[in-house]
C-alpha cells in the first residue's frame, strides 16, 4: 500500500524547483575514481582446451566508475562538479581524464601518481548475435597499495581549496585510499577554522561508523547491516532501529538506506522515518553504479536546500531511472524533471 503525500502539485513543483537550482549549485567530490572497463562478445564455440565459452570479441567500452561514476552523474544533472581523486599514470587514468575533459569538468584535483594504479573493474559479457548480453565474470585490478603520504596531502590540499566555492562534499569511498576518514576529518577542522562548513554527504561501502559528524550518508542495507552487526530480515521495526542507531553512532542530521527493489527509507533527526517505495519496474536491467546516482541526485538535493524527505524522493526517481539503462549509466536533468512530472511522489504508511 502506497500513500500520494497532501498537496500532490505543491510537492511536485517544490521538487521541480529544486532540480532546476542544479545548475546553480557546486559541488566537490572526493573520491575513489574507477574506471569501468566493459568488454562485449558474441558466444563462437566451447573451447576444447577447457570447459569455458569462446567469446568473439565485438566490442570495449570504458566508462566512469566509482567515485568517477558519482561525478559523471552530478554533470550530467547540470551541477557544477570539482573532482578531487587520485590515478595512475596508465591507460585507464588517462582515458578518466579524456572523459572529464569532454565534458568540460574541471580535472586540476584528478592527481596523477607514477605510484599509483588506477582502479580498473573489467566485465566480461557475452551474448549470441540476437541475444542481449549477460555479464560472465569481472576482473578488478587494484593497486597494490593505497595513495602515499605526499599524494594523500595534495588530495587534502585540493578538496580544501574547491571547499571554498562548494555548496557541498560529497565523500565517495570505495577503500582505495582517495577518500579516507583522515583526510575527510581533516577537512572538518579546516571548515570549523574558517567558518566554511557545507553539507558532507558520505557514500563509505567498508567503513561507515569511522565517520562520525557528517551531515548525511547513503548506505545500502546490506551496508548497513555490516556496520550493526544484526540483520533486518525485512522487518520494518529492525529498520527502523538500524537506522536510528546509525544516526546515532554517526551523528547524522539525515540517513538515507537503500534497499535495491524496496525502494529506500529517508531519516532524520527527531523525525519519523520515511518509507519510499521504489519508482519505476522492480524488474531492473543493470545495478552497477546505482547507488553513485543515487548519492549524486540526493547531494545535489541537499545543496539545492532540499529537506531530506525532498532529496530521498529526487534521489529515488534517478535510482529508478538508472537500474533501466545498460553498464554504467547517468540521468540527466531532464529526465528526472520528467519522472516528476508523470509520477507523483509516494510513501509507503507504517
């Protein structure tokens, strides 16, 4: 059971407002930047050398991934982006940068590190002719070892100075070293100093309660989980606790779980939480990348002076958009503008 909130064309044009500020509003990212690798093939024969498929090999594309992959999403929904991260000086590095150039974002934080490999997750996908493509198998090469003491200052250095021109800072940490509790907490302090403290919105998949005094964060339930120690087991009362526990430990002023076909569930201090149902078909075609869209959609909200309820919804309509689309993906300004206008904005009552 759904519930459409009071004043439907209200909150919708509440929502459209917000949307259109985008482009009014900065942010900086610091993150682990990946570069998405995948490599496509049409099924030829069984090989008689082992048991495996024999791919024929059609096409490689590589896109923006992780941290790189939030950044995507940000410019392509008008925001003004400042990426802060670290590559290596290799391939797929250079082909993150050409990404960023071509589409006019600013790559003076992008670090390169003869150190340094940069993240490279290549999927293997294969398909015959008529057929769509199915992933097989990923390969993740990763550096060895995360940025050095020298690379970790200049990030700092990098993300301090875009903090002066940003409305917000959106933490994307895969465990790669970019983005670090440290250096994140060291920005805090610089904030605190110079009376600059925007909005820091935290995408962390390992380390969530080393974070504690950010404004809000994004994490899946499984994520959320891990962090707890105890499942949900799709119990809305369990949920409800995690969630509260969370903001807790964290010292949040908002917390936004995501539960892939679920939908999401918005917190906020002193506030019930919200349960959102998922927008769009529950059938999805690809999740790779869709909590970057995610936590892209809601900062973007968020530093457009959206409250948390307004940034879930907005957040959710690109969640439901991206899970459509093949690979690594973004949504546009212009499709989440549309969305909201043929669906209006549910909760689901508890």
């Amino acid at each position: 059971m759904t519930r459409h909130l009071k004043d439907k064309d209200k909150y919708k044009e509440r929502l459209r407002k917000i949307v259109e500020a985008f482009p009014k509003v900065t942010i900086t990212v610091l993150g682990d930047l990946v570069a998405d690798e995948f490599v496509y093939g049409e099924i030829s024969r069984v090989s008689r050398e082992a048991p495996v498929l024999i791919l024929k090999h059609r096409e490689r594309t590589v896109a923006p991934g992780g941290g790189a992959n939030a950044i995507n999403n940000l410019a392509d929904l008008s925001v003004n982006v400042l990426p802060v991260g670290a590559i290596g000086d290799d391939e797929p590095g250079r082909m993150l940068v050409k990404f960023f150039r071509h589409k006019r974002i600013s790559v003076s934080g992008v670090l390169k590190d003869k150190t340094y490999a940069t993240v490279t997750k290549t999927r293997i996908l294969a398909g015959m002719t008529h057929n769509s493509r199915q992933q097989v198998v990923r390969v993740d090469r990763e550096p060895e070892n995360p940025p050095n003491r020298h690379l970790t200052r200049e990030l700092f250095l990098a993300a301090r100075e875009y903090l002066r021109a940003s409305d917000a800072l959106l933490v994307s940490d895969y465990g790669y070293g970019s983005a670090t509790p440290a250096i994140v907490n060291a920005l805090r302090q610089a904030g605190r100093r110079k009376v600059v403290l925007v909005p820091l919105i935290l995408d962390s998949r390992y380390r969530l309660l080393e974070y504690s005094g950010v404004t809000a964060a994004t994490p899946n339930e499984p994520e959320v989980e891990a962090a707890l120690g105890f499942r949900v087991d799709d119990d809305w009362q369990k949920l409800a606790q995690a969630g509260e526990q969370i903001i807790q430990k964290m010292k949040l002023q908002s917390l936004l779980i995501t539960r892939g076909r679920d939908g999401m569930v918005a917190f906020e201090q002193g506030r019930q939480p919200v349960d959102i149902p998922i927008f769009g078909s529950d059938q999805v075609t690809d999740v790779t990348g869709a909590g970057d869209t995610v936590i892209a959609a809601f900062s973007a909200a968020l530093a457009a002076g959206a409250t948390t309820e307004e940034a879930a919804q907005l957040a959710n309509y690109a969640g439901g958009i991206v899970v459509m689309k093949r690979g690594t993906a973004t949504v546009s300004r212009e499709e989440l503008l549309r969305a909201i206008e043929q669906t209006p904005p549910v909760t689901r009552p508890h």
